[in-house]
C-alpha cells in the first residue's frame, strides 16, 4: 500500500529529522512538506541519523490541499475536542480501516499539524477520517516526533501488503461520492444544515467498497427522478442504519 506522510508546517529541524527517523525504521519512505522548510536546516539531519534518503525525497507544497492533489484517502490526526461531528479513530482502529480501503484505493496520506496549532479547520474539512492518539489526562501532550513514531508504528504491516491494482474508477468512488451527496442536499433544501452536511462527509470516509457503489447506485436513481420522494426517504433511512452500524457493531 502506497501511504504517504505529510507535516504541514514543522517549526522545528529536529521534529522534522525524529519524524524521518521513525518512517525509516518502521518501512515508510514517502514523506512530504507543506509552508515550511526546517527540513533544509542541519539539526534535520542530525537527528534522522542514517535516514537521509527520506529527507533527500522529501516534496514540498505551499497548501495542503496541493500535497492531497494525487492521495485517494486522507487521514488527518488532531485532538479529540476538534473532532466535532467527525468520526474520530485511534492508531488501533485505522489500521482495519486502512486494510479495507487498500483493497481499492491507490494512495493514502496520513497527515500531521503545525507543532503549536495543529492543523486549521479548513485543513480538518480536507480529511475523510480524523484520528488521535489517546493520552493520560495529566499529560495530554505528543511531539511531532513521537506521534508519527505512534502511528507508523501501528501501521506497519500495511507496508508489507501488496494489494490488488485499483481500477481507476474504484479510487474515485469516495471522492464522486461525495459531490453527489452534497449536489443531493442542496437539492432536498437541506444544504444549509452545516451539522448534517459535516457527520455525512465524515462518516462516508468510513464506507467500505460494496457500500460506496450501492449508494452510488441508489443516488443515480434519485438524480434521474428527483420527484420520487421515496427514494429520498430510503436515502435517508439507509445513511441512519449505516450510522447504527458504525457505532454499535
């Protein structure tokens, strides 16, 4: 599987060489940079110690949205309280998330804040599923470095799957999915509903395959025959059963 790292904006050489560090040793090799450059500094390379090759093949980009400009699915860690309506998954969870969502999607990107700020609420809004790390209340706090240890850590064994190709369309569902989704909102009268319209674009982050295309299929109809009202009905009791699954299964 194809995943890679993204800092955006490290203040610190040192984080940036920690970070290198543990995606070498744990079997990632692509990492990239947005609004910064403390990896040019010399303390980047002191600490990533024998990890050079990954500060060599970093890229950078001014946004993050120009660094997601080729990644199928987009992982964005923040704390817990930032989350609002969003899914919000631990180390451990991501990982069966991930395996399902190899099967046909290309390239993940796994992306980490600003040391002092984390990443903006626009930033937020470009991620399908948010993720943190759980930490004792009297310490509720992780470098740069050690998160990213944290998380390559748990997802190594993704590294070592070779997954079968993605045909293109397969890793564009989630992506037409949801346009068509929020083209479906609007059209309802309901796109207004900031809250509706934030759960609905986190929770079909967490859509397996089978699920992307039924409802695909069940949109198509909807589009052709808007009037149907029935059809909005089932829309919406399906994204209410789907909701009941995620949280009691």
């Amino acid at each position: 599987m194809r995943l890679t790292i993204i800092l955006v904006g490290p203040a610190r050489a040192e984080n940036v060489g920690a970070a290198a560090r543990a995606m070498k040793t744990m079997g990632f090799r692509e990492l990239r940079i947005v609004d910064s450059e403390a990896h040019l500094a010399p303390p980047a390379r002191w600490v990533a110690h024998g990890s050079g090759d990954i500060l060599d093949g970093i890229t950078t980009y001014p946004t993050l949205a120009e660094a997601l400009h080729d990644v199928d699915f987009t992982v964005a860690t923040t704390a817990r309280s930032r989350a609002r309506f969003h899914y919000y998954a631990t180390p451990q969870q991501l990982l069966p998330l991930l395996e399902e969502k190899a099967q046909w999607m290309n390239h993940t990107a796994l992306v980490f804040g600003r040391e002092d700020a984390g990443l903006t609420n626009e930033e937020l809004a470009l991620a399908d599923v948010l993720t943190g790390v759980p930490m004792a209340a009297d310490y509720p706090s992780l470098n740069l470095g050690q998160s990213v240890m944290v998380y390559c850590y748990q997802l190594a064994s993704l590294m070592q799957q070779t997954a079968p190709a993605a045909a293109a369309a397969d890793h564009h569902q989630l992506q037409a999915l949801r346009t068509r989704t929020l083209a479906l909102l609007s059209r309802l009268g309901v796109e207004d509903d900031a809250k509706l319209a934030d759960w609905l674009s986190q929770r079909l982050g967490l859509l397996q395959q089978r699920d992307t295309a039924m409802l695909h299929r069940l949109l198509h109809d909807i589009e052709k025959k808007p009037a149907r009202i029935k059809l909005c009905h089932i829309f919406y009791l399906w994204m209410c059963m789907l909701f009941y699954e995620l949280v009691f299964r």
